[in-house]
C-alpha cells in the first residue's frame, strides 16, 4: 500500500509541474469525465455482449433451434447441423480403422 501512495505521489508532482496549480483541477476534472465516459462504454458493451450471449444460448436450447425470425427451415444454424449430420449417416454408424501393411 505504501507504494501505491508514493506512485500517485509521483504523478501528481509531475502533472503539476507540466500542467500548473492554476489549470490542474480543470484538467483533474476533464481527465475524470473521460475516465467515467470509457468506464461507462465499457460497461454498455459488456452488457451487450451478455445478452447477445444469453439470447444465442436461448436460439440453442430451443428444439431444433428454430427462432421465430428464421422461420421453418431454421436458418443458417439448421443448415449446419444437416451439413454435419450427413458424413455421420454416410458411413452408416462405423468407423473406419487405418491399418499398416508392414506391421
């Protein structure tokens, strides 16, 4: 703890010797809406993408994974799940085991 004092110590002697005592506070000021704007940025985003998440996590456990949005044929997720259902069909259920001949 006791560097921490002496790090915002540090900043502080050097923002004053570059800014000034005059225009210090306004620039304090500015510097901590900024910090507020950013922070608050920050926090709108990651909300959005929790609940973009959330709503993907919802489209998935859906049966079939239809949404009312796609309609019958569930869209694109509908179309990827057949895409990958049909080498699994191809082969009827067996796996094929590679053998070497000169074992």
């Amino acid at each position: 703890m006791f560097g921490d004092i002496q790090e915002i110590l540090v900043i502080f002697l050097v923002a004053l010797l570059v800014v000034g005592p005059k225009k210090l506070p306004e620039v304090a000021r500015k510097a901590g809406r900024i910090l507020g704007q950013i922070r608050r940025a920050l926090m709108e985003a990651r909300l959005e993408i929790d609940r973009e998440l959330r709503a993907e996590e919802e489209v998935e456990r859906e049966p079939g994974g239809k949404t009312e949005a796609q309609g019958p044929g569930g869209g694109a997720a509908s179309a990827q799940k057949k895409e990958t259902a049909a080498p699994q069909e191809a082969d009827g259920g067996m796996k094929a085991e590679h053998t070497d001949i000169n074992d």
